[in-house]
C-alpha cells in the first residue's frame, strides 16, 4: 500500500536541510500560549531529535493542538521561541508538513480527493502560479501512497472519515517535507486506515523524517511512536517511550487537574467559535 | 420576440439589462467564497450598511455622480466590516450578534439621514430611495459603465487569485501554515465582496442585495462538485436572475426591481433545491423510497 520511492526521490530535490548535523528538528524554548488571562501552554521546553516518531500526550485542554498550532505560527505567543532545524518557522516553512484535524475543515466544500491533495504544492508555488501538470501528477503519487489513488475524482464528502482522513496524509506528503505535524491522525478512523497511518508513518521514519503527533490514546502510543511529551499545560516530561512513558508521569500528566482541564478547554473552544470571523 | 429586439435597440432596455447582468455575474461569482466561506450573513450587513454611506456621500458632496454614491457605499461597507471584526475580537460578543448589532445601526442611521434627504426635497429630485429596493430603470450608460469597471476588477482579482481564495475558503489555517497571509486573503475577499454588493445597490436595492449574494452561489453547488463549474454556473444564474427580473420590473413603472430580481432568482434557487441530479430533495425522496420498497421485499 505504501510506494516508498515517491517522497524519497523527491526529497533529494527539496530544500537542504539547514545544520541537520548540529540543529534538531524542532526546538521550542520557554513558549507560553494564553487565551485572555488564562495559560494554555506554559514555559514549554521541548527539543524533538532527528528522525523520531514523536506522539504529544495529555488529557483534554492540555494544549496539545495548541502547542502544534504555536509552532506553525498559527496561534499568537506571549513568550517564547521555535526553531525548525536553528531557524525560525517562518524561514523554513518548505521544510513542514501540517495534517490539521479531520474535522477542522468542511468536507462538504465542493472539490475533489486530487484537488485537496494539491494544495499541499501551493507553498511551493506561492502566490498567483497555478498547479500544472507536475503538481497533478505528484499529487496522484502521493495519494497513492496511502491506498488513494482510486478516488483522486471523488468529490470529498463522500469518502468515510477515514478516507478523509488519508487524504489530508496525502496532502501533507505532497508537502514533500522534513518534518510532520499531525493533529490527532487516528482519531475517528477505520481499522484500514489505521494500519495505512502505521505504515505511512514507519516509511516517513525510515526516510529519515521526523514526524510529531498528537495522539490521545494511551493504550496504542507505545506502538506506534518511539518518543513521547507529556503535556498538560506544562510540559512533564519529554524523551523516548521506555523511559518516559512511567506510571509516575502518567498521573502527573492526568492526576487530579482533569476537571480544570476541561473547564479550560470549553472556553478555548468557544473562543475559537466565536473568532472564526477573521479567518 | 419583439420584446427581444427591442432589447437590443431600446437605449434604456440594453442599459438595464446589461446592468443587471453584469451584477448578477460579479455578485454570483464573489457570493461562492462567502457562501463557502458561511460569510452570507456578512453580506447582508454590508449591504444594509452601504445606505448610511450613500447618503452621506450624497449630503456632502450634493452630487448624484454613482461614483461618489457608490464610494461612499464601499466606504461605508468597509467600516462596518472593520467594526465588526473589532466587537468580535475585543468583546464576547458572538459573530452573529456582532453582524445583528452592525447591520441594524448603519440601516438605521441609513433611514434616518434618507428621512431627512427627502424632506429637505432639493430643486433636484435626490432619488436615493430608488437605493432601499434598487430601480433597474433609473440606469443610464455611466452607471453600466462604472458596475463594468468595478465589476471586471473585481473578477479580475478574483481569477487571479483563485487558487488562494479556494485554499483560504477550504482550510484557513494550512494556508497560513503554508505562508500565504490569510488575514491579507480575507480582507482582500471581504473587499471584493464590497465591491459586489455596491455594484448592485442601484439596481437590487440594499435590503435585498444580500440574496445575490446566496442565491446564485447556494443554486449552482446543487449541480456539482466542482468549485470552478459552481463559480460559472452561479454567475450564469445571477446574470440570468438579474436580467429577468430587471426587464419585468420595467415593463412595468410601479415595480421595484430588487424584489423582482430575487423572485426571479428564488424560481432558480427551488429548481435547483428540488430537482439537480444530485443533490435535489425530489430525487432523494425517490431514492428513499425506492429503498423502503426494496428493503420491503
């Protein structure tokens, strides 16, 4: 199901990877995120080696989705700094890919599997040029690599969730990126799609790319990801699963803040319905 | 038929009916992104927000060139956009409540400054009334002029950005990730979609305009998938809803021309609803039914 060559070949091709020898992927440093007065990600510090398979953990309002959307500049910061490989996102944004949550967009939008797909060309593109024939045909590369291709003409809202889900996977491929942000990829997908993720994910990691997760279930973690941070407004702990994955730091992550957690990301959540205007 | 000759002979006819479908064509088009992008509810807030504007710009100027009226519709437009977008992101207002609050004030002040033009009754006649449900009849050449130009900007821009719009309607937030300005993206869409709506105040009126904007955009996505067919039958459909209901409207002196144009565009809207292959309501009730009766077997 998963046509290694595609990614690969064209990465050689892709801008070079900034001091890949000494800068790490991801370097987040004293980052705080607040809505009104209230802290929603507070003093993270957080580096993501090269090459990991990376899941953010935490309990509901935890910042999870925050912490993804404050690197990629997508939510203001109150302090703070990210780097992408030692330099600001804003300098490396050819080297990301973004999976946004499924649910995060209209799927009713009136366009087809390809077409979705090729919006992950545009950041290359920039503004005004069109996709031509090269950006089509590496889009049906990319939606092949997740088992997709037979449905590059369907119109969106009718493919199942996890077909969705696949083709914001192929959009981000079509990205041809470093590094990988992936909003809650699993969440509310078939047993099929599932194992296409799995297998998507290994082959991203035996090409050296690093891929950062947010992931909610603690059961399937250990198995799919090799290194973990546990969020819960503040950062717990961060390295890989053996060693950080501990009973002990489960219930600082989870333990007793559960309820404020919550109550916190409701107002978040309304905050975001009610601003949804200036986008 | 002789209606159609006369269509192309008749200096007021050609100008009407150019008029309306050049509003129908740029308020169709520009109504797919505020449809798509659930920004309907702006529309209709700009467009009752132009009145305040046109009367002003008349009061101070004492000119009825539509080029003023009409700057200072836009200008007008704008500013409640900005408010807002300001009462939203400063208070706990909700969207909804914010449009409800802007689009009411202006109209009222609208009415209130119109009140007073009128009574004030000048040598020349202002005619800004014809503004509250649009009067096809009262086009003359400079204002198919003018609705050309800004229109043809307006598409323009709008062909020339289409793939960042399309981006920015489907998914806001990867297009910023991306490093397009999705702010930039939005005022420059919201701007247009001004534009649109001041195209059509003469001819559909302010408290109607609105409807351009949905109408077309809401009938065409019954028919495809397909953005780039919904833009061009929408703006088919406008332009064909404007000129059908403009030329009734004249026929006729009594009738204002927007409550026309959108009956008109309203016998569009439920075929569409009822019968386009898809997504019509007939259809699937067929389909229902067809089920039960297989399933009944």
């Amino acid at each position: 199901m998963i046509a290694q060559s595609i990614v690969e070949e064209r990465s050689s091709t892709a801008v070079p990877r900034m001091d890949a020898a000494v800068a790490n992927p991801v370097e987040i440093n004293d980052l705080t995120v607040a809505y009104r007065d209230n802290p929603v990600l507070q003093d993270i510090d957080l580096t993501v080696p090269e090459g990991k398979l990376a899941a953010i953990i935490g309990p509901n309002g935890a910042g999870k989705s925050t912490l993804i959307k404050a690197v990629l500049g997508l939510v203001p910061t109150v302090a703070g700094s990210v780097r992408i490989y030692g330099k600001p996102y804003a300098q490396q944004r050819r080297l990301i890919g973004y999976v946004p949550q499924r649910n995060s967009v209209d799927w009713d939008f009136p366009t087809t599997a390809l077409d979705v797909v090729m919006m992950g060309t545009y950041g290359r593109l920039g503004w005004i040029r069109r996709p031509g024939k090269a950006e089509r045909d590496f889009a049906m590369h990319c939606l092949a690599q997740v088992g997709m291709d037979g449905y590059a003409d369907r119109q969106i809202s009718q493919l199942s969730g996890g077909q969705q889900q696949r083709v914001f996977l192929a959009r981000a491929l079509a990205q041809n990126a470093h590094i990988y942000f992936m909003d809650e990829p699993f969440v509310g997908v078939d047993a099929v799609t599932e194992r296409a993720i799995v297998a998507l994910l290994r082959e991203l990691q035996r090409q050296g790319k690093t891929v950062i997760c947010v992931h909610h279930d603690l059961d399937s973690a250990p198995d799919y990801f090799d290194w973990v941070a546990l969020l819960n407004v503040r950062l717990i702990a961060s390295g890989p699963f053996e060693t950080t994955f501990t009973a002990d730091n489960l219930r600082k992550t989870y333990g007793g803040t559960m309820k404020a957690a919550i109550e916190h990301f409701q107002h978040f959540e309304e905050d975001r319905r009610g601003s949804r205007i200036e986008n | 038929m002789g209606g159609l000759i006369e269509l192309f002979t008749d200096y007021t006819l050609r100008n009407v009916a150019l008029g309306s479908a050049l509003l129908g064509v740029v308020s169709g088009v520009l109504g797919c992104f505020a449809v798509l992008r659930r920004q309907g509810l702006l529309g209709d807030a700009l467009a009752h927000a132009a009145l305040p504007g046109i009367c002003l710009a008349y009061l101070l100027t004492a000119s009825k060139t539509p080029v003023v009226l009409l700057l200072g519709a836009a200008v007008a437009g704008w500013l409640a956009t900005l408010l807002i977008l300001q009462i939203v992101k400063h208070t706990r207002i909700s969207e909804d409540g914010a449009l409800g609050i802007v689009l009411s004030t202006f109209f009222a002040f609208g009415i209130v400054l119109l009140t007073f033009i009128t009574k004030r009754s000048d040598a020349h006649q202002s005619g800004l009334d014809k503004f509250l449900f649009g009067q096809a009849a009262t086009l003359v050449e400079e204002h198919v002029i003018t609705m050309a130009a800004l229109g043809g900007a307006a598409l323009g821009m709008v062909a020339l950005l289409y793939k960042e719009f399309k981006l920015l309607a489907f998914d806001a937030p990867f297009a910023a990730s991306l490093g397009f300005d999705t702010n930039v993206l939005s005022v420059l869409l919201t701007s247009l979609i001004v534009i649109a709506i001041v195209i059509g105040l003469q001819t559909v009126g302010v408290v109607l305009m609105a409807a351009m904007l949905i109408g077309p955009a809401v009938a065409a996505r019954q028919w495809t998938d397909r953005l780039g067919v919904m833009i061009i039958l929408a703006a088919l459909f406008g332009a064909g809803a404007g000129v059908a209901g403009a030329l009734i409207s004249v026929s006729d002196k009594g009738i204002p021309t927007g409550p026309m144009i959108i009956l008109s565009l309203t016998v569009i809207v439920l075929c569409s609803l009822f019968f386009a292959p898809a997504r019509g309501l007939v259809w699937d009730a067929l389909r229902r039914t067809r089920q039960r009766a297989a399933l009944a077997k």
